[in-house]
C-alpha cells in the first residue's frame, strides 16, 4: 500500500496538512509522454444527468444512508460520495479531512484533536486519519443536521455502493488522495480494489449502477487512467480561477481530454464563461458543472429550479450536481446533448 514517491507533485494547496497529518500538530485551511485517448467507452450520456450532491444534502445530513436513499428516491441517476480514508485504511463516504463539522467528535474524543491554523486561526481538527473505522462508527453523523437524524452512522464506500446498487449510478470524489498518501494509503489502488470486487470496475459492468470517478486533483485521475489503466469515465473538477486558467483553456482542455472523457466546472467559472460548453464538447468532453443548491441560486436567479434549467436548456451542459435533486426540472429536453 504504501508508495515509495510522491506521485501528486501538482498539488500544492493541502501541503500544510500533508506535515500535519504526517507528523503531529500542525495544520492548513481546508475544506475542500505520449498517452492514448480515453476509451470510446467514455463517450458523452444522451441525456442530461442528474446527480445527488452528497446525497439529497438540503435535506438529510450529507453523506449518510438516508442523504444518499432520499437522492435516489427524488429521481436522482447518480449519488455522489466523497472519499476519506480511516487509520485502518477503509474506505469512507465523508466530505471533509477532519471529522468536528459533521459528528459529534469533539464530545466523543474531547482528547484526539491536533492544533490546526485555518484561515489565520489555530484550531482544534479531529483528521478522519486518525481514527480507526470501529471509532468512527460509532460517531453521531446526522444530529449536526437535525435532531430527527439523530444517531445516523458514517458509511463505508462499500455501503454506498449496495444503496446504489441496481437503483442509481455512482459519481465518486477522490479526496486529497495527496494526503492520504503521505500517510501511506493509495486511494486509486483501493477504490479500484472495492468496484473489483464488487463486479463495477468496467464500464457497463452493470448497467443499471454505472460508474464514473471525479477529482479536483488531476493526478488522481492520470493515475486511474495511465498507471491503472481503467477505463472507467473519468471527470476532472475545477474549482477556482487558478484552475480555471489552467484547465478550461484551450491547450488546457485539450490536456484534459487525454486523461479524463468530462470535466465539472463550478457552476460560476461557465457563467463567465458559456463557451467552455462548446469548446469542451468539440473535444468529447461531458460537462457537469455543481453545486446547485435552492438555498443560495446564482446571481440574476430567482430560484435554483430557473438556474438549473438555464443551464440545461439554453448552456447546455451534460448533468446538473444539486443538494435538491427534487428541484430538478421536470422536463429533460435537452436529449441528444
Ligand atoms: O461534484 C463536485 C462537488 O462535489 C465538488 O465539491 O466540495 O462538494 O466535494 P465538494
Ligand atoms: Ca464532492
């Protein structure tokens, strides 16, 4: 499991927490050759996606069984987990590094927290890192949300994919795989492991659970691609403006096109710019921009449900990624996208 290099050199943002997590107490802000084309197998959906952020995230605790069930039963294709990686190296659906945001850890393990400067402030974090899975487990995910959800437990990756399973495809975030790896983990080996073994590691392997793989980290993605050769569809995430220069120019999509068959925008980066649709579909690249979300629409939207069908009807990208899959419009018609 563990790599003798560092293989995610581009990375440079979560360093401080790389040390951090290495070594003990210290910290960052966080949140968040000549190579053959990606297979024909990626090619473009008919149809536009619809994607569970975190699951239906608006409405139950996000990344939990009941986010990720209320997604697929507002009509959701794909459910999206985020990947984390315990002490003991399973596999876990969870947003962030650390665990205080979305558990009750700080009462649990008042004593297992490192220090951590985060946005100029030294704070107490609780790395997922740290703790072992039977620990995890037995953490509070859901009363953060609600009350009502009360004693909702942090899934396994491979208890999101039996939710899926035969009822909704899966959109897979590999998360800081720069840290974990710093830690001796090899996220792509072990994701690529688990959809192995459970029967998904081919596309189309069950049509009715499709698979596709998303990062923000591009390495991840050339290493799924060209160290493991999978040909899964794979999806670069860009966030901010530095990436944006980076990636949706275009030399740069044309870069992307030789390792990943999408890319997903922040919604705000192709407001600014629509023609990165166009240019994006010219390379065969899907577009699934995020997050749309009824609490905050963009700006000059009146509602997400007018947000989400602009983009759909009049931009014209391949899937929206929303907290509110039920606000999702009603009308699909912009088959043949
Ligand atoms: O699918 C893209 C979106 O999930 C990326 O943002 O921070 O919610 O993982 P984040
Ligand atoms: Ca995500």
């Amino acid at each position: 499991m563990v790599r003798p290099e560092r293989r995610y050199a581009t990375r440079t943002a979560l360093t401080g927490l790389v040390f951090c997590l290495a070594a003990a107490g210290c910290a960052t802000d966080i949140d968040n050759g000549e190579r053959d084309a990606p297979p024909a197998a990626d090619a473009r959906s008919p149809a536009p996606i619809l994607v569970a952020h975190r699951g239906a995230s608006a409405y139950a605790p996000e990344h939990t069984v009941a986010s990720y069930e209320l997604g697929i039963e507002q009509g959701a294709d794909y459910i999206e987990p985020d990947l984390h990686i315990t002490a003991d190296g399973v596999l876990i659906a969870f947003h962030d590094l650390t665990l205080e945001r979305t558990t009750d850890v700080e009462d649990r393990f008042p004593d297992r927290y490192r220090e951590a400067e985060i946005r100029g402030e030294m704070t107490r974090v609780w790395p997922v890192s740290d703790f072992t899975f039977d620990e995890i487990r037995t953490l509070d995910a859901g009363s953060w949300f609600d009350p009502s959800f009360a004693g909702a437990r942090v899934p396994t990756f491979r208890e999101v994919v039996e939710v899926a399973r035969g009822r909704a495809g899966l959109f897979i975030e590999t998360k800081s795989p720069e840290v974990y790896e710093a830690l001796g983990f090899d996220m792509e080996t072990l994701l690529l492991g688990e959809l192995a073994e459970l029967g998904l590691a081919e596309p189309g392997a069950d049509p009715s659970t499709p698979v596709i793989i998303q990062s923000f980290n591009a390495a991840s993605l050339e290493i799924l691609r060209h160290d493991h050769e999978t040909r899964l569809p794979l999806a670069l995430l860009v966030g901010g403006e530095e990436a944006a220069s980076e990636w949706l120019s275009e030399e740069g999509l044309a870069r992307a096109a030789e390792f990943v068959s999408g890319i997903g925008p922040a919604k705000n980066l192709i407001m600014a710019d629509p023609s990165v649709v166009a240019r994006a579909h010219a390379l065969d690249l899907t577009v699934v921009p995020w997050t749309f979300r009824a609490r905050s629409p963009g700006e000059g939207f009146t509602s997400v449900e007018a947000e989400m069908l602009h983009f759909l009807e009049e931009i014209g990208v391949d899937g929206i990624i929303t907290d509110n899959p039920d606000l999702y419009p009603a009308t699909r018609t912009a088959e043949g996208v």
